[in-house]
C-alpha cells in the first residue's frame, strides 16, 4: 500500500480557479519525487496543501494508512507532526539564533525535553555544515547558510516526510551546490521527500520518481529516465525541450 | 558689549535645577507610557476594530496632532474648570502631553501591526505552532523590534517637551531655570546650565534606551 496517496485533491486560492485539480498520485515509503513543471504549475501549491497551509477543496490525503482531515484541528497537527517543509525564501524566525530556530518547534510543539533537542540541535546544524552558527542570527548567514539552517530545522522534527519547496532558487548560483550536496546527504539515508526544483539534473540525479504538472494538474508521472529522456505527453516534451535547450 | 561670567552666584541653585531635572524626567515617563497605551489601544482599533470606532480615533489624532501641545493643555487647563473639573497646573500638563503623545504613538504603532511576517507565520503554522504560540514567539517580536526606534525616539521628544510645563508654573527644569533667572538675573549663566543638564538627560537616556534595545533586539541603533 502507498506510504502517502493523494485522492483527486482539489484546492484553490479562493479565486474560481484551481489551482489543484484532481491531483491523485501515491508514493511509497523512502520515495525521493521529483515535482517538476513550469512556473504556477501547482507544484510549490502541493505541497503547501500537504501542510495544511492550503486547504483542499476536495480530495483525499492519505498518509501510513490515516487519512488527514484538514478541517480538523487534531488531525491537521497529527499531520503537521509527520511532514516537515522547507520553503524556497527559507522563512527562518529572524527573531532567533539558528539554534534556537532548529531547537523551538521540538520544545514547544512536541514538548520534548529542552536540553535534548539543545543536543540534537547542535549535531543537526553540524551536519548541515554550520558547526560554527550556532549563535548566528539568520541576517548575519548568507542566503545557503540560512536554507541549511532551515533544513536543519525540518529535519529536527523527524518528519516522515520532508517537503523541498524550490529551495535553491532564491539562492545565488554558487550557492546553490551547499544545499543540493546537504540534500543528496540526506537522499542516502532513505529519508522520503518531495522536492519541488528547476534544477534538473539534480532531480534526474536524485529522484526515483519524477512528476510533471501543469496548470494544476499531474501530466505525466514515471522515472527520471522516461521524464527527462522518452517523454510521452506533447506538453512534457515540449516542456523538456524547451529547459534542455539550455 | 562686555559680560562677565559669575557662575558662583548660580552653582548654589545646581541641586535645585536638578530636583527640576527629575520632576522632568518624571512628567516625560508618565506621559510616554499613557501615550503608549492609548497608541496601543487605538492602534490595534485601527487594524481591527469596527467602522464607527476607527472613525473616532482618527478624529482623536487628526485632532492632536493638528494642533498645538500648548494649546491643547490650555483647553485642559482653563476650560475644563468651566465644566467643573479642576485640575492642578502638572496634572493638566500631564494629560495634555499623554494625549498629544497618544496621537503620535498611535500613528507609529499603527505600522507595527503592518508589519506581519507571513513568511514566518507559515512556517510556525506548518510547524504545528498554535495560533498563540505563532503570535508570542513570531509576531510580537517583530512588532516590538520594528517599534523599538521610534518608540525610544518618541521618548527622547517626551522629554524635551516637558519644558512646556514651564508655562504652567510647573516647577519642573526649564520652570525652575527661569525661577532661578528671575532671583539672580544671571541668564546665560542659568540657561547654560540648564541647557547642560537637558544634555546629559537626553544623553543619558539614548545611551539607557540604545542598550536595552540591543539587548532585546540586537536594534544596533547609534547612541549618539
């Protein structure tokens, strides 16, 4: 049985509309999917419905087997408790150190021992290469610090799925190889996650599964290799050739 | 012209225009935090509250802001009486200036609860935050950082314009510089003193308000 299954969800931002139609897709446990598509496509939007942050007009999220509810309280922060997001402008609290920003959610919304997380905290940040930020505020970090900063911070809350939502493109070019090699690090230990890209390659080199979506909707779904090489719907090949070209 | 400086026949007046210091230093304070309130208060009206209550409080600040302090505590002070209430010479400056400084203050704080971080809202809520939490550990921080500046700003005009008192016969310092004048006639010696202690007040309080701003909200403002 898919690990996560998405039923025909639907959502909208208010307008008439929808910006997610009929979207059904599943994936199984320890899956890296890759969302691709052009821009407004619904990818960034999919993910933001998983979370909650979008409410789904209609349709069904499954995820290990429970349905979520996301008009119920109890069961939108059951789901909150299992996915974790990371958002391409990184939303860091800037009102805290990095350590603070990775340890806070784990104290206050699991309520688990501060001096524990404290622990967790700091080997997260040094995994992610920012052994030496801890007292950092995210103004003082460059742009990948703070989006490793924020990986380290969805990661501390072990979701069962982390959620990459573009999170190399506000970043400056060369900055973008520190999160994509944190990302890959964490591909190899089987961590389950969706990441939203225009990164190509590094979709091709990561994912298992590729998903290609336009105005809304799921066109193709398949390996990196038929995605990105044999096409099958007119719009994926002229999506692909149009990126490949340069 | 010649002029001799005689500050011995005024050093003796120092503790006395120093008490005036600390009258003045206390009608500042007490009129900044009413201020504040009322700013507090009318600013959140502003962001939430009902049409006919938005409406009185910009009547309230266009009215205080468009017009002069001086004027405002002379409505205080000589027609109220005329409907029965009486209020001491500090009493009225003190609601006047609280008043005026409220209008002012609402302006200010208006801005703050504009100044919502969605970004980092979205991330608390995804977190699993609850509504409380988001607000007290993301929202009120930002509020509090982004109107730090123009609140100790506000204070620092607080001050100064506590002078105003003078007027009133309120023996706070300028009042008490210009007793002090009227007993010695020794005016620049009087008023350069004065104009001393007014500058270890502001400075004083700009260095006090700078440190607690850096050390609530790393705000690295200048000192001087």
């Amino acid at each position: 049985m898919a690990f996560l299954a998405l039923d025909g969800l639907c959502a909208s931002y208010g307008g008439a509309k929808d910006v997610l139609s009929d979207v059904t897709l599943n994936f199984a446990k320890g899956e890296v999917v890759g969302l691709i598509g052009p821009s407004g496509s619904g990818k960034s939007s999919l993910l933001r419905a998983l979370v909650g942050l979008l409410k789904p007009r209609a349709g069904q999220v499954t995820l290990g087997g429970e349905a979520v509810d996301y008009g119920s309280r109890q069961s939108l922060r059951a789901a909150r408790d299992r996915f974790a997001i990371v958002f391409q402008q990184y939303n860091l609290f800037q009102n805290m150190t990095a350590l603070r920003n990775v340890a806070i959610a784990p104290t206050l919304v699991k309520k688990r021992k501060a001096a524990e997380v404290e622990a967790e905290a700091r080997s997260l940040l040094t995994k992610v290469g920012l052994g030496e930020k801890f007292n950092a505020y995210p103004d003082e970090l460059s742009g990948g610090q703070q989006q490793r900063v924020a990986i380290a911070r969805a990661l501390a809350l072990h979701p069962d799925i982390l959620l990459l939502d573009e999170v190399t493109s506000a970043l400056d070019p060369e900055l973008v190889g520190e999160v994509l090699d944190t990302i890959r690090a964490l591909h190899a230990e089987g961590i389950t996650m969706l990441i939203v890209s225009h990164e190509m390659a590094f979709i091709r080199e990561v994912a298992t599964t590729v998903v290609f979506m336009d105005q809304g909707r799921v066109v193709e779904v398949g390996p990196p290799a038929q995605i990105f090489d044999a096409p099958q719907s007119p719009r994926l090949r002229d999506f692909t050739a149009r990126i490949l070209r340069h | 012209m010649s002029y001799t400086l005689i500050y011995s026949q005024v050093s003796g007046h120092i503790p006395y225009l120093l008490a005036g210091a600390w009258l003045t230093l206390q009608l500042a304070c007490i009129s900044f935090f009413i201020g504040w309130g009322i700013g507090l208060v009318n600013a959140a009206v502003l962001a939430y509250g009902p049409r006919p209550a938005r409406m009185a409080v910009r009547a309230y600040v266009t009215f205080f802001i468009n017009t002069p302090l001086l004027v405002q505590i002379f409505f205080i002070f000589f027609v109220l009486p005329d409907m029965g209430i009486l209020l001491s010479p500090y009493a009225a400056v003190a609601i006047g200036m609280s008043l005026n400084a409220g209008a002012y203050l609402t302006e200010i704080q208006r801005a703050g609860f504009g100044s919502l971080r969605r970004a980092e809202m979205d991330a608390a809520a995804a977190m699993g935050f609850s509504l409380v939490q988001t607000i007290w550990y993301v929202v009120l921080p930002h509020i509090a950082k982004a109107l730090y500046p123009p609140l100790a700003n506000q204070f620092i005009i607080q001050v100064m314009t506590t002078s105003i008192a003078a007027i009133f016969a309120v023996e706070e310092l300028t009042g008490r510089a210009y007793n002090v004048n009227s007993l010695t006639f020794r005016a620049l010696e009087v008023f350069s003193i004065t104009a001393v202690i007014y500058i270890a007040l502001t400075i004083l309080c700009s260095l006090a308000l700078a440190l607690l701003g850096r050390w609530l909200f790393r705000v690295n403002a200048k000192v001087f």
